[in-house]
C-alpha cells in the first residue's frame, strides 16, 4: 500500500497541561472501551520534577522491520498500525521500541500504540496537545544493528 | 545496502523462481495409512499425548503423557528418552527395524515471548555412535507439533517406498502417503511441500506449514543432518534449520521418509496456555530490552550471528586449522565476521522461531551457485553459522563465497557441515602425509585449500557414487580410519591421533589443546564431542577460574546439566548467555549469569503453574542426564573407554604443531612437569612431544576420575543404581542392568581410578554406595 508520505504525529505543550488525564481515560476508552486510563492508555502523561511530560508514539516506526509476521504496517495515512488478528504476542516490539512507546495491558497479550486518532486532542480541556504533520523519511528508524556498534 | 521499511509485499529476494506441476505431483501421492484425532487445547505447555506411527503396518496411534512421565523425565529430550527406552533393544542400532526417530518439543516451546523458545529435540540410535544421539533445532515443526496436538512424534519401522508423513492440526488428521515424484534435496521439497499443503494461496497460510527433510547426501552418508524449515513472509521462501549431528537424516531416510510436515490451523502468544501470562510477557519483555541495548556492546548476534566467534576464537589460538593443528592462522581474518556482515541480507526479522530477537539466523540472498546440479541458479543460503565458517578454515578453505557454497550444498544435501568438514580436514591431513593420495581418494585431490575438490567430494556423495574411498570417506572418521589401519598405509598412532572424533562421532569446531577442562567438555559426553554440554575454555584457559581437578569436575557437572535443561524445554540455549545483564560481571558467580537463571525459573513456572527453583531445574537436567548414560552403559558404550578422545584435542602431534607454538610448549614442560630449561634445550622435539604426551594423558584420566566422582558415577563411568534412586528412578529392569554391569566391571578390574596418583596427590573418594 503506497503512503502518503506525510505523518500525524502528537505533540504536546507542557505548560498549558492541568495533570487532569482526561486524554489517557479517552485513549483507553478507544483500545479497551473503558475510562481506566492507566496502562490501557497509549498516552501516557508523567510528571517529573513539576514537569509534565508526554509519550506516545512518534510513527518512528522501527518496529516495523522487528514483527517476524508482519503484523506491524504502515497504513495509508502513514501511521504505524499493529493488526491483533495476525499478532502473535512475542513482545519483540515492545521490547524494542527506543522510547518505550509500544503498551502492554494486562488483558490481553497483543500490544497497542497512538494511532493517532485524536480523541485525547479532543477532550483536553486546555488544549495542551494537537497534531503536527512530519515527514516519514526524516522519522523513520532502521532496526538493523550497524556491524561494531 | 537494504534500508529498513520496505514492506513485506515490496521485498524481492532476487532467487531463481522454481516452477512445478504441483497438481501432477500430488496426484501420484497414494495413502497408505490415516488416522483421525480429536483437537485439543494444550494446557500449561503439554499437550499430553505423544503420536506414534509405525511404517511396517502403517500403524498411527496416540500415547498419554502421564504426570510420573513429567515428573522423571520434563519433557523435550527427556520425553524422547523415555519413549526411546520403552521401543528399543539394547542391540538396537541406527538401521535396525525398531529403531525410532523422534522429535520432541518440551513444555516452554512454543512460547513467542522469550527469545529462543522454539526448538525441537531430535533423538535416535546413530550410525556414528550406535548410541542415542540427540540433537537440538529451530524452526517452526516443535511449535507446530505440539499445536496440532502433540508433546513428540516418534517414528518406528521402514515404509516400502518413499512417503511423506502429514500431521494437519487444522483437519486433526494424520497421514501417511506415498511420495514418488517429490524432490528430495531439502530446499526444493521445502518449497513444493509448503506450496502444496498450504490451505490458501498467500504467505500467511504457508507460515503455518513445518517440513522436515534430508536430502540426498543424508541417504548416502552418515552424516545426514534433518532440516527444519520456517517460512519467511519477507523472503517468501521456507527457510532452513539444520538437527546437525549425529546422522538423524541418515536414519529419516533410511525408513524412507522424504518429509514430514506439520501444519496448523493458528497460533498466537498464549497457545500454550500458560499458567500466568502476566509474568511470562514481562520477563520476555525485559530480555527484548535487554537484547536491544546490550546486543551491539557485546556479540553481535543481531548483525551478523554466531559468525562474530571466528575473530575471537582466531585472537585466542581456538580457531581449527588444518585439521585442528593450528588455532589461528594468518589468512583467518579472511573469514571475519566483517566478511559476511557485507554479504548478509540485512533488515529482516531473523529468529528461528517467532519472538526471538536475538536474530542469529543470517541468511545470504540471491547468493549465485557455482557448483553442481544447481549451478547458476540464485539461492538463499541459510548461514553460516561460526561451526561451518570452522570447517573453512579447518579445511583451510579462506574464501568466505566458497563457504557459502559449501554451507548452501551441505544444508539442501542434508549433510552435517560439522562432520562433514571435520572428516574432509582429516582427510586431507592424510592426504597431505601420503597416507592418503590422489588413487586411494578416487581419482580426487583432496589436499588442503581445495574447495573444489571438498566440493566434488559433496556432490559425489549425494549422488550415490560407489567408488571405494567416496563409500567409506561419507561414514565419517571412525571408518576411515579403521580403512587406512586395514590396508596398513600409515602409521596407526598418526591416525589415531589426528582423527577428530570420539565416540565415532566428529569434534565440533574449536582447538581444546590447552584447556583439559573443555577436552573433558568433548570427551565426558553422552552423545559424543559437541559443544552444547559444556564450553569452558575461557573458564578454564583465559580466566583460570577453575584451576583444581575439583573446580574442573564441578564445571562439568554443572554446566552439562544446565545446558541439558534447554533441551527438556524446547529452548535455545544463547540467550542465557550471547547476552548478559550489563551488572553480571558483579555478580556472585558470572560464568552462569545469575539473573538469566532465575529468568528460566519464573519463565518455567509461568508456564507449567510449578513452583520450582534454580536447583531444581539442575535436578531435572541431572535424571535426564544420568537416564541418558544408562541407556548408553545398557546399549554397551557407557563407560571410561567410550569417553577417550583423540590425542589431537590435547597436545601437539607432529613435529610442525610443536614448533609452530614451541615457546609455549617448552614452558609448559618447565612450569607444569617441572623439567629445567637448560635441559629442555638439549632435548629432542620428538622426546618432548612424548613427555607431554604422557603427562597430558595422565591430566585427562584424572580429570575423568573427578568428573565420574562428581557425578555419582564408577570408576569406570558408570552410573550407580543408587545414584539413580537418589533420582527418582525405580525402574527394576534399568537398575539392574547397572547392578550386573558394575559387577562385571568389578571383576574385569575396571572398577579403579585411571590417574596415577602419588603420595601427595588426593584421588576422588571411592567410597561410592553402588546399590
């Protein structure tokens, strides 16, 4: 499937952030249909040092070359998809992920990720998050290790 | 260079595209036997049943899996020796009728989220050996099996005409067909059988087909590896695993059996319906991290796989050259890992199994064959890994094209690379003394550096070819010696000695000259000189942290235990230790990477739902361990004289080895055996040669002496019936054939230390309870 080329991605202003997570209960809402938030969030907001800080994919995509059956692909708006039906479970990706952005839920043994759909941008009352578009090539990383480091 | 995201539809191998009239094929296919079975769910990694299937009468039928069976015996290797045991005759050898081929899987195979959890255990009488031989292997068939409903498959008797076995977990059937028009070289029949059992036409159906196959070097050699594919949705191809050694090809054809193929309906993460998954996906996930910031600082494995040995084993002297003379040699870095980094395909995911990101398995695309039936064609050549790379510079073959020439042909032939390039190195070493010539090698120069010639010796063999020396030469070693002995064309000593097997079976491919613990890691094995019961030559050489007969004798309780583990799990063995935890070296006891121990642990009872610890994983190892040499005593080859070792493995041979590291060897005969350097330099290589000679195999009857004691064992090596209680087993037939055993070893005398020890010397405690 051919992309565009071009990639939503999130990006965050920390200092308009109230701490109130009404994005991570959204976002779980999406991949579990319930407001838990938590680790059924792919956002994920921390604050260190009276800083709040987010995470959540940047559609790097380096996973993409790590799923030994392609269950990981890039969709037709550019961002990094995992399908569950074909996913096997083997956590390489999460394991792999250089931001630790890939999520792990305890209810089930497939992952998931920001697929950037919005819904956090949304319902933040203080308008803290919103997308950028990026280019994929000045994104995207190649998993295979250079031979010496 | 490949850059990464390329999708998996985009890739293009660049092989030559093989066409077949499939539907012609499978036409000519005639079913002999079927069997239906009800599907199953497999509970906490056991799928509770074995399969048996008997090619005489065409008899397919299913086995329990009692809980006493997991109790004594784990699973994986274990399960095999145990169905091994109740099949088999103590005069049982590797053509006989009943004997078995088995393949195993183990209650953590299958996992996909620890690295290295998709192996197969491999077991049966060998050709080499006429002992048990087994054999640990990747690919998907173990998964496979043991999801369409099976803990193991053991194959008894011989069918008339070529079959192919069937196991489809998608219909719960088994079937037996004849197979008359199927290649038999394993990377075509890998293809057509994959293309012809797959359910829908794209690759998602296909990675749910397993295939086991030998090709044609197996059906006329001792040295036939099985092949185990797993299909590659990138490549598009099935690609290839090898169970190397001890000749279970040999044995697949031999009942002539052209594949077996197994096939699922589906799998995901949690297919093994492990006890707490939980804790299963957040120890996998920590060793993923830990591969993924570790891997670049330590081996390598993730760029360029086991190939990153071959520099270091060069730098230590460990590398075999000639024919093991030498441990390194100036034309080596030809074949450092660097070289095959520039010829590997990069970017794609290269476990074995699913979920191993420790990625070993390198593969060369559209590599361009220039040899044989194939020659011209653009293949995939799985590999190499370091042993095969090994066998280049053993046969002093520094072309690292010609290495993959020979790794791809040895692989499709299913020929051993291990033994196959062990013997051809032995073999050119008696070409080179005259021992051998180009006539008594039929018409071939089989010096070393010949890749040609090591070739044509690959295809003659494949191809059936009668001639005196191809028909004893593809037996391996053991025979060949007994030839050049017969025919008296050279002196027995010189044969003997440079021979690298023991047991029958040839060495893998490191230089143990100068670390008496790993010659023991070779010698005091079940199966004969491989490197997965112990590999403690930094330990023993470099470290020097094993310096006692004593702290030796530990090590090779110890590690062979742990080792053997791996095998009753349906686990790999690298990611215990390729890589480490970065705090490790602090650790109470590094050499066995603490934390990766306890990772086994809670991955073993997140599984199983058992509650056990690190010391009782040894002690399953250890019944397998101690059943497994007790089958060998009762087939007739378990005691001291089955564990010699050629003298190759221990100190210099020849006059050129001695000179070529004298330094060392004259320091050595003044440091160890305390001769003064004064009189060193009078004295005649010859003479020197001899006295190290002497001492070194004094060291190792010493060393066996510990070890024996260490592990419950006669002096003869001999497992005692109390031992063996101590165990768990109380099998009447199995003591007593140990009871009659040491009684006739008692009165042969051979129930004695064979160390000579003086008055200083402790030798090991023989106050041992045998019954």
């Amino acid at each position: 499937m051919k992309n565009s080329g071009k990639v939503r991605v999130l990006k965050f202003y920390d200092e308009r952030c109230n701490g109130c997570l009404e994005c991570m209960k959204a976002c779980s809402m999406i991949h579990f249909k319930t407001k838990e938030g938590g680790e059924k969030s792919a956002i994920k907001i921390n604050k260190i040092n009276k800083k709040f800080i987010m995470n959540a994919c940047d559609q790097r995509g380096l996973c993409l070359d790590m799923c030994p059956v392609g269950a990981l692909k890039r969709k037709k708006s550019s961002i990094v998809w995992l399908d569950k039906k074909i996913c096997i479970g083997c956590q390489a990706c999460i394991g792999f992920c250089p931001i630790n952005a890939m999520r792990k839920s305890k209810d089930r043994i497939e992952p998931f990720k920001c697929i950037s759909c919005g819904a956090c941008i949304r319902v933040c009352p203080e308008k803290a998050l919103e997308f950028i578009e990026k280019d994929i090539n000045d994104i995207k990383e190649i998993v295979y290790h250079k031979q010496g480091v | 260079m490949l850059e990464g995201q390329i999708p998996i539809e985009d890739y293009e191998s660049g092989n030559t595209k093989n066409k077949w009239n499939l539907n012609k094929i499978k036409l000519e296919h005639k079913t002999i036997s079927e069997y239906n079975y009800i599907k199953k769910d497999i509970q906490k990694g056991y799928a509770n049943r074995t399969l048996y299937i008997n090619l005489n009468e065409g008899i397919i039928k299913e086995k329990k899996v009692t809980e006493d069976m997991k109790k004594l015996f784990t699973g994986g290797r274990g399960f095999g020796l145990k169905l091994l045991w109740d099949s088999i005759k103590s005069n049982t050898r590797w053509n006989s009728n009943e004997n078995e081929l088995i393949i195993t899987t183990g209650p953590l195979c299958g996992t996909t989220q620890y690295p290295g959890s998709g192996k197969s255990l491999c077991l049966t009488i060998s050709p080499s050996t006429d002992i048990i031989c087994d054999s640990n292997v990747g690919g998907f068939f173990g998964p496979y099996l043991k999801f369409a409903g099976f803990d193991a498959v053991e194959i008894q008797g011989k069918a008339k005409e070529d079959v192919i076995i069937i196991i489809d977990g998608e219909k719960g059937k088994i079937s037996i067909e004849t197979a008359p028009l199927e290649e038999t070289n394993s990377h075509m029949i890998s293809q057509q059988l994959t293309q012809m059992y797959s359910s829908e036409d794209d690759d998602k159906s296909r990675q749910k087909i397993s295939i086991v196959s030998a090709g044609m070097g197996a059906e006329n050699s001792y040295w036939g590896c099985l092949n185990f594919s797993f299909y590659d949705i990138r490549r598009k191809i099935p690609r290839l695993k090898q169970a190397g050694r001890g000749g279970l090809g040999t044995v697949l054809r031999d009942k002539k059996i052209k594949a077996i193929l197994t096939k699922v309906e589906k799998f995901d993460g949690v297919s093994n319906n492990p006890a707490d998954s939980v804790t299963l996906a957040k120890v996998g996930t920590k060793l993923h991290r830990e591969i993924r910031d570790l891997d670049r600082y330590q081996c390598n494995m993730r760029a360029v796989g086991t190939v990153h040995l071959v520099e270091i084993m060069d730098e230590y002297d460990l590398l075999p050259t000639e024919n093991y003379r030498f441990g390194s040699f100036p034309k080596a870095s030809k074949l450092y890992s660097q070289n095959f980094y520039k010829l590997f395909t990069k970017i794609i995911p290269d476990g074995c199994w699913h979920g191993c990101t420790m990625a070993c398995a390198k593969t060369v695309d559209h590599f361009t064959v220039m040899t044989g039936p194939y020659k011209g064609e653009k293949v995939t050549v799985d590999g190499p890994e370091y042993e095969t790379v090994g066998c280049g510079s053993n046969m002093s073959i520094w072309d690292p094209l010609w290495v993959l020439e020979f790794n791809f042909y040895c692989d499709t032939y299913g020929l051993d690379t291990i033994s196959t390039g062990t013997s051809i190195a032995f073999y050119m070493e008696m070409y080179e003394y005259g021992i051998l010539n180009k006539k008594r090698c039929d018409g071939i120069e089989l010096c070393f550096g010949n890749a040609e010639a090591v070739l044509e010796v690959i295809h003659r063999i494949a191809s059936g070819d009668k001639g005196e020396f191809i028909s004893i030469a593809s037996k391996g070693i053991r025979r060949v010696k007994d030839w050049l002995i017969k025919n008296n064309w050279g002196d027995i000593g010189i044969i003997e000695d440079c021979g690298m097997e023991s047991k029958g079976l040839e060495y893998s491919e490191y230089v143990t000259k100068e670390s008496l613990a790993m010659q023991g890691g070779y010698g005091l094995t079940l199966k004969g000189p491989q490197h997965d019961e112990a590999w403690l030559i930094f330990m023993d050489m470099v470290n020097n942290s094993i310096p006692t007969f004593k702290d030796k004798a530990e090590a090779l309780h110890y590690f062979p235990m742990w080792r053997t583990w791996f095998g009753l799990n349906g686990l790999c063995k690298l990611p215990w230790n390729d890589v480490e935890p970065s705090n490790n070296p602090k650790t109470d006891d590094p050499s066995k990477v603490p934390e990766h121990v306890q990772n086994y642990v809670d991955y073993q009872n997140a599984v199983t739902g058992w509650n056990v610890d690190k010391e009782e994983l040894i002690l399953q190892s250890e019944r397998c361990y101690n059943w497994q040499r007790a089958m060998n005593v009762w087939l007739g080859r378990g005691s001291r004289k089955d564990d010699w070792i050629p003298y190759r493995s221990m100190g210099p041979v020849t006059v050129m080895e001695y000179i070529s590291r004298r330094e060392r060897y004259d320091k050595y005969l003044n440091e160890k055996i305390g001769i003064s350097e004064e009189k060193i330099e009078k004295m005649k290589i010859e003479e020197k040669i001899k006295i190290i000679y002497d001492y070194r195999q004094d060291q190792y009857q010493k060393l066996s002496d510990a070890v024996y004691y260490r592990r419950g064992w006669t002096p003869n090596g001999v497992p005692t019936p109390n031992k063996m209680k101590k165990l768990g087993f109380t099998d009447p037939k199995m003591l007593k054939i140990l009871k009659d055993k040491i009684i006739t070893d008692e009165k042969a005398g051979l129930n004695i230390w064979g160390g000579k020890y003086n008055n200083k010397e402790k030798n090991p405690n023989d106050g041992i309870k045998y019954w």
